[in-house]
C-alpha cells in the first residue's frame, strides 16, 4: 500500500503527485523578476529580425539584442579574440570570435539569460528534493 500525504488543501496526495506539488510551490517562490529579465534576454537574442544576405552556414537574420548593441557600441578591437556564440555556432559546437564590441555585446546577452534561467532551474531541483523528502517517509524520498 502506498503512503498518502498532505500539502497545503491538498489531501491523499500519491508520492508523486506531493513531489509536483512540492515542485510548483518552489517555482513560484524563485521565480520572480529577476527571471522576466533573464527571459527577454534569451528572446532578445534570437535572429527574428530579418536582414540581408549572409555568407554560408551563418544564422539568417539577426536579433533585436544585436541591433541594439550595436548601434551604441560601434567600437572594435585590433584583433578578433572576442568569443561569442550564434545558433549556427552552437549547432556546431565552434565559437565564433570577433573583434566588434556591439557583437560581442549582442551574442553575449542571450548566453547571460540562458546561464540565469539555468541556474534558477537548478537551485528549484535542489529545493524540491530536499522539502519533498523533509515531507514523506523514508521510503519514499529520492535521493
């Protein structure tokens, strides 16, 4: 027979179904404004924004995140030894260098948001799992 618990006016909760409960609640203790942010810099960054013509194998158009960057930032650097991603680089697992400090800038915005979201998603596992088994018997925790 399986244990039966209580969460909050939740009653003759499965282990599973305590588990997702206990997952949502500490979603929506972490997540916050700090996560809208980190958001609109993931979407900042993708190439929605159509432009013209690119040499083979380079992501079509550009994004918002780019555009925006580089028009305050028109400074460039003697050598290429900045290093920035793209959609294309990441498919390809290369990291593309340049020397423009706007690029730089705009490809960098989205990997901040990504990292940020990334790192809520972890401290939210790392939460759920230890008030999920502070909650139930032994024989249900997970380890």
């Amino acid at each position: 027979m399986s244990n039966v618990y209580s969460f909050g006016i939740h009653n003759g909760l499965t282990p599973a179904q305590l588990f997702f409960l206990v997952m949502l609640d500490e979603s929506a203790k972490e997540i916050g404004v700090e996560d809208l942010a980190s958001l609109a810099a993931v979407i900042s960054g993708l190439p929605l924004v159509p432009t013209r013509a690119k040499p083979g194998g380079a992501t079509k158009g550009t994004s918002v995140a780019s555009i925006v960057s580089r028009t305050p930032l028109p400074f460039e650097i003697c050598q290429k030894i900045l290093p920035t991603l793209t959609l294309a680089s990441v498919r390809n697992l290369k990291i593309i260098f340049t020397h423009k400090i706007g690029a730089f800038v705009g490809r960098t915005i989205p990997v901040v948001g990504e990292v940020l979201l990334a790192r809520d998603a972890w401290i939210i596992s790392v939460n759920t799992v230890h008030n999920y088994n502070r909650l139930v018997r032994p024989e249900d925790k997970v380890f």
